[in-house]
C-alpha cells in the first residue's frame, strides 16, 4: 500500500481492513519476522522516544521489494508522532510519507439509533488520522539485526559472540581465571 493509492480508507471497509491486514501478519512467521527486524531498527534509533510515537497501529505492509521493506502506521490526528523522529530515518537512506486523511470507524452503541437502518450494524462515522509510512532497506533492517558491539572503543562482532559462546570458549576462560586465582592463593612468599 502506498500513500499515493486512492483506493485507501475510500470505501466503508477501512476499519474491518485493518483487522484483516494484522490478522493475515500473526497467521505468516515471515511476516512476523519482518516486522520484528522493523521494529528493532526504529528501537536502536531511539523513535520511540518521541512523543506518541509508540502509539501508533500497523494498517499495511510489510510489504518487501528487493532491496527496501515499506510500512504504514495510523495516528489519530490528535495524537500527530512526532516529525523529529521521523526525522532520525532519513540518514539511514530510510523514507517517511506523511498523509492526513479520514477513516470510517464504528460508532460505540449506545442506543437503537447507533445501528444502520434495519440492520445490528454499528453506523460508521468518519474520523482524522495521520497516516505514515516507513520505506527502509532491507540491508539496514540486516544490519541492525546482526549488529556489532562497542566495547571500550573496540568493535566486537555479534556473531563471534556468539560462536563463543556455543563452543564454551567463556566457560574455558573463567576456568582458567578460577586456576590462576587459585595458584596465587597457595603460593607462599618468602622474604
């Protein structure tokens, strides 16, 4: 989905949309995964930082290119995220595509009169919203994901990290810590 479609919130089906785009993202792993690579990359750049940025609801995507991932996030128009963290995106060769617009939204029922004539459907009413949506390659989505470590102005790759730790070379060297500590406890000094 593009901000461009026009196709977009047009008809009454825009809430039930939503629904069924977050319902068809818990059905697909792949998905899922995606969305978690996402979100991790808008994490480690501090967005959520910014004001009502953690407010806002996935109503389209992922949708994946070859080289860049897009998706569309839904703010009501009182709750506008804030521009500075979109902001934080585009060093990153990401995109941010703003659209107010309106969508039709179910009334809470309170009474008879909140249904569709001579139906138990609740009437739509149209509401403001902000629409944003995120382009970001995938290559930073990657690298986020394997990311590097800086410890005292040394890099240290998470995959060899990793890799120590499933062959135990950490439990080797406390090993050898607890030896060392040992020997110098029973060494005797003579003066």
């Amino acid at each position: 989905m593009s901000l461009d479609d026009s196709e977009f919130f047009k008809d009454g089906s825009d809430y039930w949309m939503v629904a069924d785009n977050i319902k068809g993202i818990y059905m697909s792993d792949g998905s899922m995964r995606v969305l978690l690579d996402f979100e991790r990359v808008m994490n480690e750049l501090d967005i959520f930082a910014f004001r009502n940025w953690e407010l806002g609801e996935l109503v389209a995507g992922p949708e994946q290119g070859p080289y860049k991932t897009s998706c569309t996030f839904l703010w009501p128009v009182q709750l506008m995220p804030d521009p500075r963290g979109a902001m934080r995106l585009l060093p990153f060769d990401c995109e941010v595509k703003w659209k107010k617009t309106q969508m039709k939204v179910p009334i809470k029922v309170k009474s008879p009169s909140d249904f569709k004539a001579g139906t138990k459907v609740a009437r739509l009413i149209e509401k403001e919203i902000w629409l944003v949506e995120i382009i970001m390659p995938k290559s930073l989505m990657a690298d986020i994901r394997t990311g590097s470590i800086e410890l005292e102005d040394e890099t240290v790759d998470l995959q060899d990290l990793d890799d120590a730790y499933n062959a135990d070379l950490d439990q080797q060297q406390v090993m050898d810590a607890d030896a060392q500590e040992e020997m110098d406890t029973n060494i005797d000094v003579q003066v």
